[in-house]
C-alpha cells in the first residue's frame, strides 16, 4: 500500500479535472484517503498522502489548487465492515465531497 497514482487512474483524474474546471461553482472540494485497518499507526498518514496525490494532480491538470484541500482519514470511515481481503480492498479508497468555502480537515466530524 502506497500513495503513489497508478496508470489505470490517470483517466479518472483527467476526467475529474476536466469536470472540475467546467464547474466552477464548486468552490471547495474534500479530496478524503481512506485506509484498510491494517496498520492504523499509519493508516491516517497514508490517507492524507493518498489524498495529497490527487490533489497534486488535480492541480497539475488545471484546478485552482484553492479550491481542494487533502484530508487524511486513515481506517475512521470504512466503508465496510470485516477484515477480508475484498472488506480491506473496498476501504482503500479516495472519496471526493464538496464543501462550503473555507472548509478545512477534520476528520473528526460526520
């Protein structure tokens, strides 16, 4: 498990740029990392690295790097629950969720 983007998701991040730059009105984005729970001393580190990648990309295509900010959540919100292979595999993910301007990290919150 590492932070670096892979090939097959270069697509998805153009598209998402793409998308981006065509909505202006979307004046804050969450880019969130998730982890599996193995490892939860560095799960929420490696979040916030994942989503530090997407973010650094999403700004090298374009986006106003304003407008997006990385937010590191570890294992705090898996999306399933289990320690299965395909449990552990569904909860390394990045999510992306619009916030209200000035918004900032807090994973924390609901």
């Amino acid at each position: 498990d590492d932070d670096e983007l892979r090939a097959e998701s270069l697509p998805t991040l153009d598209a998402l740029a793409t998308f981006l730059q065509n909505h202006p009105d979307i004046v804050r984005l969450e880019v969130q990392g998730h982890t599996d729970d193995r490892g939860l001393e560095v799960g929420r580190p490696l979040g916030m690295a994942r989503a530090t990648t997407i973010v650094e990309g999403l700004v090298a295509r374009g986006v106003d790097g304003a407008r997006l900010y990385a937010c590191g959540y570890g294992a705090l919100r898996p999306r399933v629950s289990g320690t299965s292979q395909v449990a552990r595999a569904a909860n390394r993910r990045i999510e992306l969720v619009v916030r209200a301007e000035g918004a900032t990290c807090n994973p924390q919150a609901p």
